[in-house]
C-alpha cells in the first residue's frame, strides 16, 4: 500500500483551478520530490496534504487518513517541515522540543530529546543556547528531531533547503536518505532540479497545476540532473 496516494486532485483557490487532476503515489520508506517553478501549485498540494485546503474532486489520502474526511487522523499520521521553521528564538532546542511535545501531548526526557539531536547532527555544545543565534540549518536540524520524536510515518518537507549553504544542504540531503531509510515516507516539494536529484527516489515535475513529467531513480543510482534540468528547462520556456 502507498503512503500517500493523490488521485485525479483538483483543487482551487478563488476561482481559479490550482491544481489540474494530478495524480502520484509514495511508497512507504521513499523521497518524492515534487519539482516546479513559482505558482506550480506545490505549496497548494502541501496545503491540500495538511488538511487545510478542500479538493474540489479527486480524492488524496495519507496512508488511512482521506485528507478530506478525517483530518485528525490525518495530522496525526504527518510531520511538517516549513521552509522558515517556527521556533521560538528565545529558547533553547530543548526547550524548543519540550514545548512542542507537550503541546502534541508526548512526554520525552532529554535523554530522549538528545538521541533525537544526536541523530540529525546538532552540535552539543548548541543545544543549551537560544536559537536566536542558530543558523537555518541548525533550525532545521531541531526541527527534523521535533518530527523524529513525534515518531510520525510521513515527513512533508517544503522547500526544505531554500537559503542554506552548500555543506548544510549536504549533510540535510543525508539525513533525509537517513530517515527514508529508516521507513519514514518523506514528500518534498523543491524548484531546486540539483538537490530533488540527490535525494529523491521519484520527482514529479509540476506545472501549472499538472503533472508534466516523471522520473525514477534505478537502482543503486540517483536520478539524472542533466535529464530533469532539460525537461524542467523546456517545460518552463513552454
């Protein structure tokens, strides 16, 4: 059974259709990339995901949970990763983590919380200081473990390495192959053809709202950059 599975998914904003009938599915323990330029329609496919935009038809399900029915299941199945992660810069990442699980209704040590940093790599000695002073891959890394110990199956990352260096974007296309490899199913939506290639298993070009292309990785390799840079290229000069 796919992870998520979007079918025939129309969706609008006003009067105007955002979305045209796409349809894709993710396997459990993959990266798909939805890739596309400005106005897309990635970010409504996120928001559609997340249980605040309607379908118009089509239908979209996160493994049991129907995005239109049942939206506390939903979240309860989902992790999201904005591209400006909101945490409060006054505290700390534990205080960060805290926080957010008691809000989920999780109760964590921090020993807990430190394997959780161990394993997307923030630095010890950062832990204990205010995030004002973090960088945005520090703030990604709190964010990745906030999802780890909500221990949710799916992960929706939204431009997810938007503004970070290249080592930062390095070491977070590690640790999403990480967590994929781990079983999390992780969806990403990206205008970054480079990084889409590195991480994802499967990238579904969007444009204007439909899906305009496929590709795959086989096996034991990534997918080609030259080949998406070409079809992303044209379909944009389109």
């Amino acid at each position: 059974m796919s992870a998520i599975t979007v079918k025939d998914l129309v969706v609008s904003r006003g009067e105007a259709h955002v979305l045209e009938g796409i349809s894709f599915s993710v396997q459990p323990g993959s990266v798909y990339a939805l890739l596309g330029g400005n106005g897309a329609g990635k970010s409504t496919t996120l928001l559609t995901l997340l249980g605040f935009l309607s379908p118009d038809s089509g239908t979209a399900h996160v493994l049991d949970a129907d995005v239109a029915k049942d939206v506390k299941r939903l979240r309860q199945q989902i992790a999201y990763l904005p591209e400006a992660a909101t945490l409060y810069p006054h505290l700390n990442a534990y205080e960060n983590l805290g926080y957010f699980l008691d809000l989920a209704g999780k109760k964590t040590s921090q020993a807990d919380l430190d394997v959780a940093l161990d394993e997307v790599g923030l630095q010890s000695e950062a832990r204990a200081r205010h995030m004002d002073n973090y960088s945005k891959g520090m703030r990604q890394k709190v964010a990745i473990a906030l999802a780890i110990l909500r221990e949710t199956p799916v992960l929706l990352l939204d431009e997810p390495t938007s503004g970070l260096d290249p080592v930062a974007i390095d070491e977070f296309n590690v640790l999403v192959r990480k967590l994929a490899g781990q079983g999390k199913t992780i969806l990403m939506v990206t205008h970054d053809v480079y990084g889409a290639c590195q991480v994802a298993d499967h990238i579904g070009l969007l444009r204007h709202g439909k899906l305009v292309g496929n590709f795959e990785a086989e096996s034991g390799h990534r997918i080609e950059t030259d080949k998406v840079h070409a079809a992303f290229a044209e379909r944009a000069a389109a």
